[in-house]
C-alpha cells in the first residue's frame, strides 16, 4: 500500500509504496512548515505524531560498529553523499574510480584503534554511516588531542528520523571512552542542511578555511 495516500498499488506517489514510516515523516515535514491555523487537526497534534514517529523509527534503527563486509553498502552511502554535496560544489565531484580509493580509506579506518566506524541498520540495510577519529592539533599548544567527524550521511528517504543524532550520540561516547574532550567537524558552507544539523547538535564556528583558486 502506498503509505501517502493509502492507494493499493502504483499511484502518482508511488516513491512512498511499502514505506508508510517514511511518508509520514515526509506529510509531518511539510505540515510543520505551515502556520499553525493552516495545518490540518492544529501543530500541536502534528507535533504528537512527529514525535511518535521519531519514536517508533528510532527504536527500529540499530547503531553498531562496521565490519569489513558492511563496506560495499557503505561506499553506496558515500556516492549518494558525494552527489548531494557535488550539488552544491563542483569541488566534491567524484572520480569514477574514487569509491576505490574511499573503500580503502574506510577499510583502514575499521580496522584502526583511533577510529570508530559507524554505522545505522534497519532491516539488514545501511541506512546511516559515522566516522570518528582522533587527531591532533599542530604541536605546540596543551591539549593538542581532539575527536574528527567525516562521512556522516543518512541516506535520503530515512533522513529526519533522528538518526543522524543517533550516530552523533554513540559517536561522542566513544569519544568520551577515548578521553577525548573536544570534537570538530569540517562543513561546506553550501550546505545549509548540514549546517543546520551541527548547529542543533551544539557546534559552533572557531576557525574558517578560506580558498584562493590560482
Ligand atoms: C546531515 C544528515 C546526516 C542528518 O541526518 P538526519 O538523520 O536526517 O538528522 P536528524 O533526523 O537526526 O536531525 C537532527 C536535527 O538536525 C536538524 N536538521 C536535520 N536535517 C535538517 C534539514 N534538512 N533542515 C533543517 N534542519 C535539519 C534538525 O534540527 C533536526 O531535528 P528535528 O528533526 O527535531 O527538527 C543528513 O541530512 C545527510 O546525510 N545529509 C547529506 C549528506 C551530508 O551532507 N553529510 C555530511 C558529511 S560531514
């Protein structure tokens, strides 16, 4: 059934058959972009079943560590990242070999001790990826140790259920577990979406990374 108009088989939002969780995430999006007298039934019954139905995906999402035979799913996560930035910046097109080149990056991430590789299942499929990693600043200053995130992505008919947050959160308490007290995250800043999600999660800008083609 399509899980947006409740129509037994092929309709005009057939994006949405088989996956009524998705559709109503996507009718609660929009209904809570409209001023509170147009949203049908008021926003604060939108708001109940927005909440309802972060609860419901989040308790069917799993956040586990990567294994080596997660990587062919994860470089597929990776290419749709790419696009969507590629959108934004020409600076992230991708090389038609570079998923090789990636898979390499993330296998040796997996199978490093500094490194957290994450990732978000539901029903046996990827839906999510997070890596963390510590780094350090350049010498010279105290606390020179400090956590990175890259390649957080949550593909796209799974985004605003809360598990972008979710990969957040396990991933600051492996930082934590690793004595880690400060993390950072590079953003385009194209990317307003992204943005907006470092900004909930409690970041704010100390530095900016400037550019000079020549
Ligand atoms: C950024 C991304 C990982 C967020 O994942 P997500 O699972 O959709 O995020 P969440 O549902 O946990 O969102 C948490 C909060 O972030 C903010 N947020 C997330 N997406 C947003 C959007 N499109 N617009 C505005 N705010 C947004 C909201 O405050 C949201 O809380 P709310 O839903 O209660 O309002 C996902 O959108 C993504 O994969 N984007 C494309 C790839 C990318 O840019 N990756 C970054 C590489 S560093």
């Amino acid at each position: 059934m399509c899980g947006f108009c409740a129509f037994r088989g092929s309709c005009k939002y057939d994006y949405y058959y088989g996956e009524p969780q998705a559709a109503l995430s996507k009718v609660y999006l929009i209904v809570k972009s409209l001023p509170e007298r147009q949203a049908p039934g008021g926003f604060f019954y939108w708001r109940e079943v927005g909440m309802l139905r972060n609860l419901t995906m989040k308790n069917q999402i799993n956040i586990r560590k990567a294994v080596e035979n997660d990587v062919a799913a994860m470089v597929e996560l990776w290419k749709e990242m790419m696009d969507f930035h590629k959108e934004l910046d020409q600076l992230f097109t991708r090389k038609a070999t570079g998923h090789e080149g990636w898979t390499d990056f993330i296998t040796g991430h997996i199978s490093n001790d500094d490194s957290c590789v994450l990732v978000a299942e539901c029903n046996n499929q990827i839906v999510g990826q997070c890596l963390g990693f510590v780094s350090e600043y350049p010498p010279g200053i105290t606390s020179k140790r400090y956590g990175k995130f890259q390649e957080l992505a949550v593909t796209a008919k799974f985004r605003r259920f809360g598990i972008g947050e979710k990969l957040f959160s396990e991933m600051v308490t492996w930082f934590r577990e690793h004595g880690i007290k400060r993390t950072q995250v590079r953003v385009s800043v194209h990317n307003e979406l992204l943005t907006a999600f470092w900004r909930k999660m409690g970041f704010r800008p100390y530095a900016e990374t400037l550019f000079l083609e020549i």
